[in-house]
C-alpha cells in the first residue's frame, strides 16, 4: 500500500465503501463502470492512464470475505471480478507475469477448467493467491503441458478434458507442477474470493 493511501485511512477511517465502480476483466484490464454502465450490466471502459493503473495494482487488496478491492485513498472500491483475482500473462523473460506487474518465482499447483482456463495457485506475502490464465496465451503454454515426459498433443489434451487418466502437469522453470481438473462454476467458491461483491448493513457501507 502507498504510504500516502495509508496516512489518508488514518485521518479519515470512515469513508463509506463503493461498489460496482471498477471492475477486472478476463485479460487482466482494468475497468471503470459509471452508474448507467451498471444499470445496464456492462462491461465498462478500459482504463488506459499508465499512472492511474499502477496506482490500483499498488493498493490492490481482499478483505476477510474474499472482496477484492482498490484502496482509494480513505475509501475502499470494491472490485467486481470476470474470472479471477489475478490474471496472468506469458512473458519471455521472466515467465508468468500477474496483470499487477509481479512475476511469479514459483507455483504451488494448477487446475484446468472445463472452459479451458489455466489456473495457478501461488503465495504471497505468504497468503494462498490464484491467478487465470489469459486465454490468448493458452497456446504459448501448451508445450509446457506434459504427460509423462512429452509435451501434450491437442488430442490427447481433449481427452484428458473429458476424463482421461493419464496424469497432466505444467513444466515450469525447475518445477513440474500436477495439473487437476475444476469446472469453471466451482472456481469463486474452491478459491474464496467474490466475483461481485456486494455491502454489509453497516452504515459506512454504500453502493456507487
């Protein structure tokens, strides 16, 4: 967190919350929703300010219910979620890269879903993270999907969707990580974090 961000929670601590107003789509973009945006469940215009964005990713937090939210200086924005918390990226220097810049040294374990998401569980700061895929980079990471030994075909990829025994895992720098199977309706929940999240019934809590 800025320690800007921080001195302001300390002179305004009661700051009602929003909600609604920003969101994370599947790519990793963030996104701003004015009031007719939300009135009409759209997805909301990208935010492209280069400053504006690596301010939300330095203050970028979940509360203990699985909120994900942007500290805004004394108020909390609630960020609504298309897939996941994190989004991942494939970059050639430094592997995975999370849409918030970080690079992840290592992975804890993988999930595929029925949709075709690559899922990766990694820590930070030593709390349990997950991270989708970007989809358009599914197929840099196909070679680094292994049965047995050998990279994994698409057939045998299919096959392994629909059931297939024959153990998956994702070669990553010095790991060979197990990749499990979870359908894409179960990953908010497997995973505890909040797709929309919506206020209590404290006063402070208002939507945007």
């Amino acid at each position: 967190m800025d320690e800007i961000v921080a001195q302001s929670l300390k002179k305004w601590p009661n700051v009602p919350h929003c909600y609604g107003w920003l969101a994370l789509d599947a790519r990793g973009c963030w996104r701003m929703r004015d009031q007719d945006t939300q009135n009409a469940d759209l997805a909301g215009d990208k935010i492209a300010h280069a400053a504006l964005i690596g301010f939300i990713n330095r203050n970028y937090d979940s509360d203990e219910k699985g909120r994900w939210y942007f500290q805004n200086g004394p108020q909390r924005v609630y960020v609504n979620l298309e897939i996941a918390p994190y989004i991942a990226r494939t970059d050639p220097q430094q592997g995975f890269l999370l849409h918030t810049g970080q690079a992840l040294d290592r992975i804890d374990a993988a999930w595929l879903s029925d949709s075709g998401r690559l899922l990766l569980h990694f820590s930070d700061s030593g709390r349990a993270r997950i991270a989708a895929l970007d989809d358009r980079d599914l197929a840099q990471c196909l070679p680094a999907l292994r049965i047995g030994d050998a990279p994994v075909g698409d057939l045998q990829l299919m096959a392994w969707m629909e059931g297939n025994a024959e153990p998956l895992s994702l070669a990553y720098r010095e790991q060979r990580i197990p990749v499990d199977r979870i359908a894409q309706e179960d990953v908010a929940g497997r995973f505890g974090f909040t797709l929309r999240p919506q206020p209590d019934s404290a006063p402070t809590e208002r939507n945007g």
